[in-house]
C-alpha cells in the first residue's frame, strides 16, 4: 500500500506501531529528559499543558509527575486506549491537532514531539494557527520534526508499512512559526531518539507566542 498523510493512512501506520511504541517510549524517555526539561524551565507547576499527539502517554505522566496539569491527545484510537491503560488518571482523548477542539487561550504550553512530520506541509500553517489561538499569552510551544528540505518516504522494517515524512530546515520552521505568531526563544538538532526510527536528524524548537 503506497504511503500517504492522510487521516486513514496515518492511523494505519500507528496501528501498527502503537505496541512497539509503547514499549520503546517509556523504556527511552529519560535519555532525553534534558531537552523535555528545558521545555518545563518556561512554565510554572501547575500550567496547563497539552501534549499534541500523545502516543503512549510517557511525556503526559512525565509532565504529571513534576506537577503540571496536562492531558494528552492523538489521533490513533490504539495509541489512547495504550495511554489510559497505562496512566489512570491521566486525561486522554483521540482528537486530530488540525481540528482542536479546544477553547482559544486553554494551555500555557504545548508539546507537539514527532508528530509534525505527519502533515502535510500545505496544512503545516494551518497547524500552527490552532495552536496559537489555544494558547495563552506568552504560552510555550514545543516542536520536533525531521530535519531536511523534502517530504521524505520511508519503510519501516518493524510495521512493515511506507510513511511519509515532512521534514524542515530551521530557517524553513522558523518562516512557518513568525507566520503563525510565534518566536523561537531555543533550537537544537537532536540524533535519532529510537531503535526504530527511520529519520534519525532531528530540528529540536521552543518557540513563544507573541501578542
């Protein structure tokens, strides 16, 4: 089956993968606790975060464990029914983060890792601005994506599944965030972050909403 970003296609692909995930993501959160942290250094306990394709639900009981209130969203039913297993009393809901359904102003933050790339970059803005008008005053974006300057196709030896992959320059995120109103405050480029991850370079950004 050829690979795609649409709603069906990435729902396949996770299908597949939210076992595998699931076991990999909360056995390898803590290598890259530093760059979640930084993210944390910008908010105050008790903000509200929403953690803006979810998985398995590691970063939502990362984020409740050090006392901020966060719920947690993904697109793949298979994903949330991992992360309410997992974290009882977590608040998970299947939501697709191009349609929020959220109120404008909701979260102080916003942890959007590894899941950008399942966009198509015509609706890459379009993501943005819902993010935006979700968050707060000065509120905190955090964004990863493959770094590169195409839409990248991989096969994943594990799912045995195509997917393809947005990826960016920083100048290129950089462009699409001032768009949207935001500025970036912090960058990294990060190596690949899991045994099964096929686009290893990745672009790390904190990003400010601005008013």
């Amino acid at each position: 089956m050829a690979a795609d970003q649409s709603r069906n296609g990435v729902n396949r692909f996770y299908s597949k993968m939210a076992q595998i995930y699931a076991g990999e993501y909360f056995a390898e959160l803590s290598p890259y606790g530093k760059y979640i942290d930084k993210f944390l250094s910008y908010l105050k306990q008790r903000d509200r975060i929403l953690d803006a394709g979810c998985g398995a639900g590691d970063s939502v009981a990362y984020f409740m464990g050090r006392g901020f209130r966060t719920e947690g969203i993904d697109l793949s039913p298979a994903f949330i029914n991992i992360a309410k297993s997992k974290i009882p009393k977590g608040k998970f809901e299947v939501m697709d983060i191009r349609k929020l359904s959220y109120g404008d102003s909701s979260f102080d933050g916003i942890y959007c890792f590894a899941t950008m790339e399942h966009i198509p970059k015509k609706e890459a803005s379009a993501v943005l601005n819902g993010f935006y008008r979700v968050l707060k005053k000065d509120g905190i974006l955090l964004i990863t994506t493959p770094r590169g300057r195409r839409v990248h196709e991989a096969y994943h030896p594990i799912a045995k599944i195509h997917f393809l992959a947005s990826m960016y320059t920083v100048k290129e995120l950089d462009a699409l965030l001032r768009k949207s109103g935001f500025k970036v405050i912090y960058h990294r480029f990060l190596p690949r972050y899991s045994k099964s991850q096929v686009v290893y370079n990745r672009i790390f950004v904190i990003a400010r909403k601005l008013t």
